[in-house]
C-alpha cells in the first residue's frame, strides 16, 4: 500500500486545525488513522480529500466532521460509545484510539463484515460492528458515555435517548430535511431530561431506518452548510474541457464587447485549458476576433505572427524565454496557438483574423528593440534620433528595475524628459503616417504599442520605488489602454478576449485592493464598458501548481493546500461538485447572491507560491458577486506543461516555440 502519511498530516493540519479543531487527542488520533484501509484500491488516492466518499452500503464520512464530533463529544480513555450512520470502519477507528470501547450498526451483515475487517486488519480489539436498523441503537451495549451519529434524523429516536447514561452525549444532525440540518450535542441530564447545545449548520445523508433511503454521495459540515447547499442548487455542472459542449455557458455573454477570463493561479492546466475552449466558442461561433493576454507585447507578438501566418522578420529570442517562462510558454498554450492559425488559414487578410496580443510591460529591452528594428526599415532617420534617446536607458535593459532606484536621483531627470518626448514625436509620426497594407498596419501597430510600453514601463519603474499602488495602477491602466487600442486598430465592431489573473480581470472595487487605492483592468473595463464586459473569475481547492519559491527562481510542481475554512474557495469544495460554473449576473439568482453577499477570503496564487505562509500571502478579502459576473470551479486541478527553453535559433517549422 502507498505510505500516504505525508497527505495525512496535511490533512490534519488544513483540513482539521485549519479549520478550528483544537483536541489534541482528536488531532493526534486522525493523524494515526489510515483512511485509506477503508476505501477501495480504486478510491485510495481520495483518501485525504475533506469530504464524504459514497461506499455500498456506507459512506466513509468527512475528515473534518468526525474530527468535530469526536471534539463535541468530549471522549476519554475509559469510555464506551456508540457510533451510527456511517458504517465504512474509519470513524469507529479513530474512535478506537480514543476511548476504550466502540460499538457500530452498520447498514447490513455485509457492509459490516467488511468493517470489521478493515478494522482488524489494523489491529483494532476494542471495536465490534454488527449490520441492522441504526435508529434501535445496540441496546445489549447500554448503557453509553457517547453516542455519535453520522447521518440527518428529523429528532435522535427515543431507543437511542435511553441507550445514553445521564451526563452522556449524543452527537447528532437534526432537522426537518437534509437541507435543514443543524449539529446538536444533547446531554442527559436525567432520567427524562435532556439539554440541547446548538453548533450550526450541517449538511448530511438520513439515517437508514428513517425511510429516508441510502446515503447521499455528498457529506458537507460546519458552518456555511446553508450556503453551501445554495451553491449546490444553482451550480451548472459542466462537461469535460475537451467536451465539444463544455463551454457552452458562455453564449450567454456573447452579445458582450469584452469578455474577461481569469485565473486562480499562473500555473493551473485546467484554467488554461478552459479559456482556450470558452475563446474557441466565442470566436468560431460570436465573431470574437481579439485574445489579449496578460503577457508583455514582443513575446505575444510572435505568437500573434504566427498564428494569424504574418511574415516579418525573426525575433532576437524565442517567445517567454524569461522569467516565468511556463506562464506563457506551456503545451496548453501552444495547443490553443496551433488550433488559432489553423483557424486563421481559411480567412483573407490580416485584419480578418484573430490576433494574439500582449497587455503587459515589463519588457522594456525587447520593446526598445522592436521598435529600433522597425524603425531601420520604415523610418531610419527616426531610428537614429530614437537610438539617441533610448541611449539613457540602454544601461538599464537587463536589470530594469535598478533604473527606478537610479532615477530618484535628479541627475535622470533630463534622461526621463528625453525618452518622454521621444516617443510622443515618434507616436505622433507613425500614427499619422499611415500604412497601406493590413500587413503594414500589423507592422505599423507593433511599433505604436512596442513605443508605447517603453514610455510605460521608464514610468513603472521609477514609480516602484514611491510605493506598490501606484506601480500597480499604472499597470492596469497600460493594460487596459493597450486592450483599447488593439479594440480600435482592429476596428469599431472588434470584440476581445482577455486573459489575466483574477486579481486583474475582477472588479478591484469588490476587493480589498479598492480599499487601498488599487484598480484593475477589470474595474477600468466596467466603468467604460459597463455591462457590454464580462467578468469570469476561476477557482480551486485543490491539487497541483507550477510555481517559484522566489521571484526569478526555478519552476516548481507544488502542491496547492485546501482552501482555508473562511474563504469562497471552501464554499465551493464543500458542494462536492468536481466542476461547476455559477450566473452571478444581478436579477439572475437572487438566492444565489444573497448567499454569496458577505465579504469572505479568496485565494490568488501567481507566478510565486508561499504555501507556509499562505494566509498571509495569498488571501485578500473580496466580494464574490460584485467581483465577477460568473465564476468557473474546478476542485482538483493540476500544473500546467511546460516546454523546454530552446537552445538554438527559432527554426522555421516549430515557430513560435521553437520546438
């Protein structure tokens, strides 16, 4: 069997002190279970997952919710318990480790068989399971300090009030229905009396016996269960990605000029693999004829030659060759490149097809260099008087951000007014020049927005140094005036795609990131465009990510914790819905968004990724509804692919990525 003890005590430190349990005797006892001995060889690798997995005739409950029962149950060594409902061996054994006697009903002869064998399999001589009616209790066994019971019931049967001694616990979901539950501890205070403590609400399968039928496949508990189950009711399961229908929930924003698409994290396969299937839909059937992404200019301009067969020069490196080389450069977006020019083959001019292009303006080397090229064979009087100007930067092309700490000192002063003025003349001269060719404008457009990120990016830099909300505005804003700019080049009726984190393409204003002065493209994109954007966030709990320990350190497949107790991500992974999308459009599902109206965590991993610290580092506070328009959830995901960098030139045949 496959030693999972390093996910064991994950679990227990995520899943079970992340979320508030505090017994060290509980911690230490699901610490030394192996969950994985109760389930099927098919079902080990869900062994730590927190939630229920459906078993015949059973259900091998939730991790955290036997760790909080057996918390409200106040156990000791001496006691004997009683436990009902779940049946599948792995609550009696933690159990086992904490008190001295445990006695289980399961469902039937069978499924009890097959407990008592996991169960002695682990050497467990302090339990005993018999199969039959859960509701009568074990009364030979009364009577007992504790009974704990893993399945809805309208009230705790009498047979089962009797069966506890006075001053002994009973642990137990209470309600009219599933979906009104509530996790009570009764205490017998007497011989007929009984008092009852409230913990809040609880999701879960009927008793067997109460003509409820057999356990639901879903176990959610704790608090949010209301909100979990609104969740539930309003999600729109969807397909497999690489399902012709999968994002067919995205024609309801095909009327939209922008539709966003975030991410949760700059190294997840399955964010990337999604947008690329949602821009499929959107510009094969809804004429979308612009995917921007959230990436610096020369790079995407490469991907943009390629795909939409322009001829040009070659670039002086390979595309995202840079730090972090797999946001951009993965087997996922190369797929979505070679299906975007095999698209574009069928079309006529440039214009006409769908163009790749890059928001962002941390190169400023390879935009100096762009336009220097272009200059040399369009204007090369201007490419002299720009070399000129660019000079005072030269220095600062591999280490840009040293640039900022040298421009605090009024020496630069001068240097930054050239560069200034510089590119407004040379702005100014290509834009009024004209191009007479779609060819020409491509040509002609990347010189103008290459021009344009290096008077940013002198900007971004020196302003670093002032603090990060203005660095952070500024980047936006050039994103968002990029995106407006490719929008008119490409003419008035041209509708995009943009792809960015969801710390970008979400409303700042929704976040704590408002409350501290930032904006996004997000936000700049509902103020000009109003509901003519559309904002999609993403979201997961689990699983794998590509990610750096350090800014400009190696790439590594890190394992992505589950979500903290607090936040939205944990909402959506209590549904127990492998994937799902939800409408958070206003007047769509008022319950829904009611629901969803209190501010609560979100988690946003980038190019780096903290685990350790990670409610520090990566959790800000946000409001879900106000944020997005619509929000995709995958619970499990994994690291995107990444290519190896070349090590020669670009050849020809396997442009852009030189493979």
């Amino acid at each position: 069997m496959t030693d999972r003890s390093a996910e064991r005590d994950r679990m227990v430190t995520d899943a079970l002190m992340g979320r508030g349990i505090n017994d060290e005797r509980v911690l230490e006892a699901m610490r030394r279970v192996p969950r994985e001995a109760f389930l099927p060889p098919e079902l080990a690798a869900r062994a730590y997952e927190d939630s229920a997995v459906p078993l015949d005739g059973a259900v091998l409950p939730q991790p955290y919710l036997v760790a909080l029962m057996a918390e409200l149950a106040t156990l000791g060594p001496d006691l004997r318990v009683l436990e009902l409902g779940a049946g599948a061996g792995y609550a009696a054994a933690v159990l086992a480790e904490l008190v001295g006697e445990v006695r289980v009903v399961a469902r039937d002869a069978g499924r009890a068989m097959v407990a008592s064998g996991a169960l002695h399999r682990l050497g467990y001589r302090n339990v005993q399971v018999r199969g039959g009616d859960g509701a009568q209790g074990w009364p030979d066994g009364a009577p007992y300090d504790a009974v704990l019971i893993f399945a809805g019931c309208r009230e705790v049967p009498e047979a089962i009030r009797r069966q506890v001694k006075v001053g002994g616990r009973i642990v137990a979901p209470i309600g009219p229905h599933e979906a009104a539950l509530q996790l009570r501890r009764i205490v017998r205070t007497g011989p007929d009396s009984f008092r009852s403590e409230n913990f809040g609400p609880v999701a879960l399968p009927a008793m067997i016996g109460e003509g409820e039928g057999a356990p639901a496949a879903t176990v959610v508990a704790g608090p949010g269960a209301e909100k979990v189950q609104t969740i539930r009711d309003s999600a729109e399961p969807l397909p497999a990605i690489e399902e012709a229908d999968f994002a067919a929930f995205i024609d309801r924003f095909a009327d939209r000029r922008v539709v966003l698409l975030g991410e949760a994290t700059h190294g997840t396969s399955e964010f990337y693999r999604a947008r690329a299937q949602i821009t499929r839909r959107l510009i094969e059937r809804h004429g979308f004829s612009v995917v921007a992404v959230e990436a610096d200019w020369p790079d995407a301009a490469q991907i943009d030659r390629y795909v939409r067969h322009r001829d040009g020069p070659g670039a002086a490196e390979p595309a995202f060759t840079r730090f972090p080389t797999w946001m951009w450069r993965n087997a996922e977006v190369q797929d979505f490149a070679h299906w975007l020019r095999g698209w574009n083959a069928g079309l006529g001019e440039v214009d006409r097809r769908a163009g790749f292009y890059g928001l962002d303006l941390y190169s400023l080397a390879g935009s100096m260099r762009a336009v220097l090229d272009y200059l040399d064979q369009a204007d090369p009087e201007t490419a002299r008087v720009a070399r000129e100007r660019y000079g005072c930067l030269t220095p600062w092309q591999k280490d840009p951000a040293t640039y900022g700490r040298a421009a605090l000192n009024r020496g630069y002063a001068p240097c930054e007014e050239k560069v200034v003025a510089m590119l407004r003349d040379l702005l100014g001269r290509r834009l009024e020049s004209g191009a007479a060719t779609a060819a020409d404008r491509a040509d002609a457009l990347d010189a103008v927005m290459n021009a344009k990120l290096v008077a940013d990016a002198e900007r971004y830099y020196r302003v670093m140094y002032y603090g990060s909300v203005e660095s952070w505005n500024l980047r936006d804003t050039h994103m968002f005036e990029t995106l407006q700019a490719i929008l008119k080049a490409r003419g008035g009726a041209a509708k995009a795609v943009v792809w960015a984190h969801n710390s970008h393409i979400g409303n700042a204003a929704a976040t704590e990131m408002g409350e501290r002065g930032e904006l996004n493209i997000g936000q700049l994109c509902r103020e000009h465009y109003g509901d003519d954007a559309a904002l999609i966030g993403f979201g997961t709990d689990r699983g794998t990510v590509a990610a750096a320990d350090d800014w400009d350190g190696a790439m590594r497949i890190k394992q992505v914790r589950p979500s903290h107790r607090d936040s939205y991500e944990r909402l959506m992974h209590d549904t127990g819905l492998p994937s799902f999308f939800l409408d958070l459009r206003r007047g769509e599902k008022p319950a829904l968004l009611q629901a969803l109206r209190a501010r609560r965590l979100e988690r946003a991993i980038g190019v780096i990724y903290r685990p350790e610290t990670e409610l520090l580092s990566h959790y800000f506070d946000a409001a879900l509804t106000r944020q997005f328009d619509g929000y995709v959830w995958f619970d499990e995901t994994r690291a995107v692919t990444p290519l190896a960098a070349p090590e020669t030139h670009i050849q020809p045949e396997t442009y852009p990525f030189g493979l």
